[in-house]
C-alpha cells in the first residue's frame, strides 16, 4: 500500500521517552514505524519490540525496518495482551515504550469502512479477525444501545436523534456501507465548519467494535508493571476520552512518577504540515 505515514510528535516523543541506558524499546501500536525508525536511526544501540494487530501495517512496519536486521522484532497482536505476547517471545521486561492510539493512515486510506467517505462495507475492524463490525452495532445494536455508544463514545451532543435516525433508517434497509451512515447522520447533524458532522458517530462505533477503551486501560496496567525501574511510558492520544484514562492511569499508579504535569501538544509548524496531529497529547512518566 503506497500510502505516506507521518508520526505524530516525532522529536517530543523521541526525546521524552529515550534515557541514556535506554536498552529495549517496546512500540505497542508499530503501525507505519515512523517513531520506531526515527528512534532506532537516531540510538544505534536500542533494540526494538513493535506490536500491532493490524497485519496490513505490520507489513508496512516489517519492510520500512527491514534495514535494523536482529534490532527489530515484530509481533501481531493486541496491546491489551501486552505481557502475555512478550512474555511469549521470552521478554519479561523493558526499558522504554510508547502508545501510538487512535486510528491509523493505513486503515482510513484501506477501504475498509472507517472513513464516511468509503462506499464500501461498513466494517471498522482493526484486527479482522474479530468477530463484531461496524455493520453489526449499526444494524443489530437496539436503540438504547446505540444512544448510549453515540453519547458517551462520541461524545455528541445530538445523540438521542442520531440513534434515532439510524434506527429509522434501517427498518427500511439495511446500512451496508460507511457512505450511507455518514450521509444519514449528515442530514440530522448539519456541517457547520471544516471537520465532517459524522466524525464523532463514526469515532464511538470504532471505539465499541475494537473496544478500544478497555484495551487501553488493560494495556497500560500491563505495560507498567513490565517496565523496568527507571523507564519511560509514553502516550499519544487522540481525544479526552483516551487521555483521561492515561491521566488518570498515571496519576493513581503507585509505581510511577508523572513526567509531564501536563500534555506535551504539537506546535503550529507541526499542525500546518500535518493537521491530524492538531488533537494528538503526548502523556509521559516515569517507573520508580
């Protein structure tokens, strides 16, 4: 897939969670390798451990680090099962490792449902071998249900009409495509600026059929106790559902010292030649 990937807070990221004796790196969300590369470009001795379950991105990963040889060492699977996957491979601890959340430029440019603008099955899986879709929360999902995802996910105000709209929508036909959901929350949610007005329905059926949140909070609670005394746990999120929970995460570990008091953000030179990275907030600390 010839698709350009630009990491997110690339420097910050690098010069946050890297120490002197930084030894083994663990990226848990490998996708593109654009922090991965970067890093092992720039520390000639860190050896790297990427995860991802996305097969289509780990594949992008293998070949762009394909030049580091024995440094790197790629797995698929799900960051929830962090320690389990390491342990698997005979790694029972590491020294610096970084969260790269949200959705990757290779599932939106993949058709495979997770842009509004895609006419193609309504599907939203990061890893396809799950069982749940977009099309099965979109068309199975009671009212109720959906209400509760739209509002608390999305964090959208006019929910209750959006779950609404939906369910109308469906009695008639089944809702086969991203295309048609975005146009049926379009004609509920009006476009009133630059960002889409299904954009915050499409991010809360995404979170539900990955279950991104509770993926993320069992991912953190077995990244810290895996890091060594003296490592670094970095994170990137991509709306205040997600950093919450690293906040909070961070700030009621007993085994951690927070780095920064508050989020490192991109600048405006950042945010021009990338605009995705304008939500993106670097949370970091520090294992005691």
């Amino acid at each position: 897939m010839d698709v350009i990937h630009t990491p997110v807070l690339l420097e910050e990221v690098t010069a946050n969670i890297i120490k002197d004796d930084t030894e083994l790196l663990v990226d848990a969300t490998v996708g593109g390798a654009g922090h991965s590369y970067h890093i092992l470009e720039k520390h000639r001795d860190i050896r790297l451990i990427g995860i991802d379950m996305d097969e289509v991105a780990l594949e992008v990963a293998r070949e762009k680090l394909s030049g580091f040889k024995e440094r790197v060492r790629l797995i698929r699977g799900n960051f929830k099962d962090l320690k389990g996957l390491l342990q698997g491979h005979g790694i029972y601890g590491f020294d610096a490792i970084i969260f790269d959340l949200g959705i990757s430029t290779f599932q939106i440019m993949g058709r495979r449902g997770f842009s509004f603008h895609d006419d193609v099955f309504m599907d939203m899986r990061m890893d396809i071998r799950e069982k749940t879709t977009g099309y099965d929360v979109v068309n199975f999902y009671d009212f109720k249900r959906l209400l509760s995802i739209i509002r608390d996910y999305g964090e959208e105000r006019k929910a209750h009409k959006i779950a609404k709209a939906i369910v109308e929508a469906r009695k008639i036909k089944p809702i086969n495509t991203s295309y048609e959901l975005g146009h049926i929350v379009s004609r509920v949610k009006r476009k009133t600026g630059k960002i889409h007005p299904a954009t915050k329905t499409f991010q809360a059926i995404r979170i539900e059929v990955n279950r991104e949140l509770e993926n993320l909070r069992e991912g953190l609670l077995g990244a810290i106790e895996m890091l060594n005394k003296g490592g670094r746990i970095g994170v990137i999120s991509f709306h205040s559902l997600e950093d919450r929970i690293v906040k909070n995460t961070f700030k009621d570990s007993p085994s951690l010292v927070v780095i920064t008091k508050k989020p490192i953000t991109p600048g405006r030179e950042e945010i021009a030649r990338n605009p995705n990275a304008r939500s993106a907030k670097l949370r970091v600390a520090e294992k005691l």
